[in-house]
C-alpha cells in the first residue's frame, strides 16, 4: 500500500560550486550531478549521512517575492539508506532574497514541488527545499539548503495573522473586564 512521506528534514552545506547566470531575464543555477553530504532526520533519518546531488537549470527572478512556474523532474536526489533514493521535483520557485553588490552576490530561493521514493512506496509528498547561495570576490559560489516535509512556510498567511490579532484582542478584552470586575472593599 502507497503512503506519503513522514514529517521530516534533510540539510546539506557545500554543493560544490554552481553555474549562475545573472545576465539573462530570469536569472539561472545549474547544477551538474555534484555530490555532497546529506543529513536527515523524522521521515528523511535513513539518509543521514548520506549522499546527494543537485541537477538541472533553474530559472529565477531578480525581484524578491517573485514566484515563478518551474517543471523540473528529479532536481534533487538523495540515498534513503536502504539503497533506493528519494527523488524530488520542483514545481515553483520563489526568490526570498537577492543581493548584487561590487565584491558580493547573494540570494535564496525557496522551491515547491514533492518528493517520492518509489521503491519503498512513497508517493508523491508536498515538500519545499529552501536554497542560500553566497559569493564573494572572485570565488566561485557557495551553497546549502534545508527540504523540508511538509513545506516550511515562506510567508505568514494572512489568516494566520488574523487569527492572531484577534487572538490578542480576546486576551486584551477579557483582562480589562477581569479588572473592572474587581471589588475590593474594606471593613
């Protein structure tokens, strides 16, 4: 019987360098098939200390906030620790940051899509994968990233914040009529 993935993370630092190009609109990363490290825990703990790689072109904003469609199969695969691997693929990317200065460029990238895992029965799962990349000077970049199941939010929902307000209002409201409620009285 299929199921979907557990609650879970994976981390990874050091991805070798990847290729940017800031001089087309959008803006690209690729990825040539590097592997690196991978940490996991909840749902992902089989891939600790596992392997991954990163593979393909993704296209992306220059403007923070800016969502793009993104049909990428596969993007990111890493060991289970069983020996089959978890697949996952990206269906929108989300600029979080960009920064272009004179001795340094930064940005981060935060991506939709679901991760599977075919061999163990693990069906499609919504998952996002939240990716930093710095450099500075002349060196090639850096990058590291967290996936992360289900997605973390990139943004508050504007019902989240209503419920909080609100929430804040109720406590406001109860205490001040708790106070005026208060007779003290001295015999």
């Amino acid at each position: 019987m299929a199921a979907q993935i557990a609650n879970g993370t994976v981390s990874f630092v050091d991805l070798g360098q990847p290729d940017v190009n800031y001089t087309v609109d959008p803006s690209t990363v690729t990825f040539s098939n590097g592997t690196f490290q991978v940490n996991g825990i909840g749902g992902f703990a089989g891939a600790k200390n596992g392997t991954g790689s990163l593979s393909g072109t993704l296209a992306f904003s220059a403007t923070e906030g800016t969502t793009l469609n993104e049909s990428l199969s596969n993007f990111f695969t890493f060991s289970d620790g069983a020996g089959a691997n978890f697949l996952f693929s990206v269906d929108s990317v989300l600029t979080k940051a960009y920064s272009i200065a004179a001795n340094s460029q930064s940005f981060s990238l935060y991506l939709l899509g679901s991760t599977v895992n075919p061999t163990q029965g693990l069906t499609a799962t919504p998952t996002s994968l939240t990716v930093s990349f710095n450099q500075t000077g002349s060196s090639g970049y850096s990058a590291s990233g967290t996936l992360a199941v289900p997605p973390a939010s990139a943004v508050p929902e504007p019902a989240s914040w209503a419920m909080m307000v609100g929430g804040f209002g109720l406590l406001g409201a109860t205490l001040r009529r708790k106070r005026s409620n208060a007779l003290v009285s001295f015999s």
